[in-house]
C-alpha cells in the first residue's frame, strides 16, 4: 500500500485518504519567499491538508496564489457537492474545533 492510500486518524487507525486529498498531495504545491521556495508537506487533519508557515516570513503558497503569514496556517478541504477547494488561513489556535 502506497503512502497516500491511507492516512492515520486521531485514534490510531487507518482508513482511506480521500481522493482530493491525495490528489492535493501530488499536486506539487509549493511555498516561496525571498529566502526561496519549498515543497509543501501536509499534514492531514480531521479532514482537511494543513501546512503552518513556520519560517521567518509571509509565503506565497501555489498553485493558490495565497500568502500565509508567519505562524499562520493554510487549511485545505473539500466539502460534499462541491466542485473545487474550500481554502481558508487561520492562526493555529482556531484549529483545534
């Protein structure tokens, strides 16, 4: 079984990583600022890709074209009968719902 086939939930088990989701995964999505760029690793959260700038500056995140402040987090989902990402920066604390 591949590393995106399944992703562990909070209670230590494992069940399959939706589509989108893996799909946002591959996608290639990268961070950059003017000390340059990195690849962004998501963490998979009750649902939703979460990555937090923990640099020393705001990165743009692509293929988004969103700028995430320092400390911020950049939240990824995609509800039931959508057709595209539902894409929001919070600061870290107002995660935890």
């Amino acid at each position: 079984m591949g590393p995106l086939e399944r992703r562990h939930t909070e209670s230590g088990n494992s069940e399959p990583l939706p589509i989108w989701m893996a799909a946002l995964l591959l996608s290639g999505c990268r961070a950059s600022g003017s000390g340059g760029e990195c690849d962004i690793v998501w963490q998979c959260a009750s649902g939703r890709a979460v990555y937090t700038n923990g640099s020393m500056e705001t990165q743009l995140i692509e293929p988004f074209g969103i700028a995430v402040p320092v400390g911020e987090t950049i939240v990824v989902s995609w509800l039931p009968g959508e057709t595209e990402y539902t894409i929001a920066v919070d600061q870290p604390d107002s995660l935890a719902a």
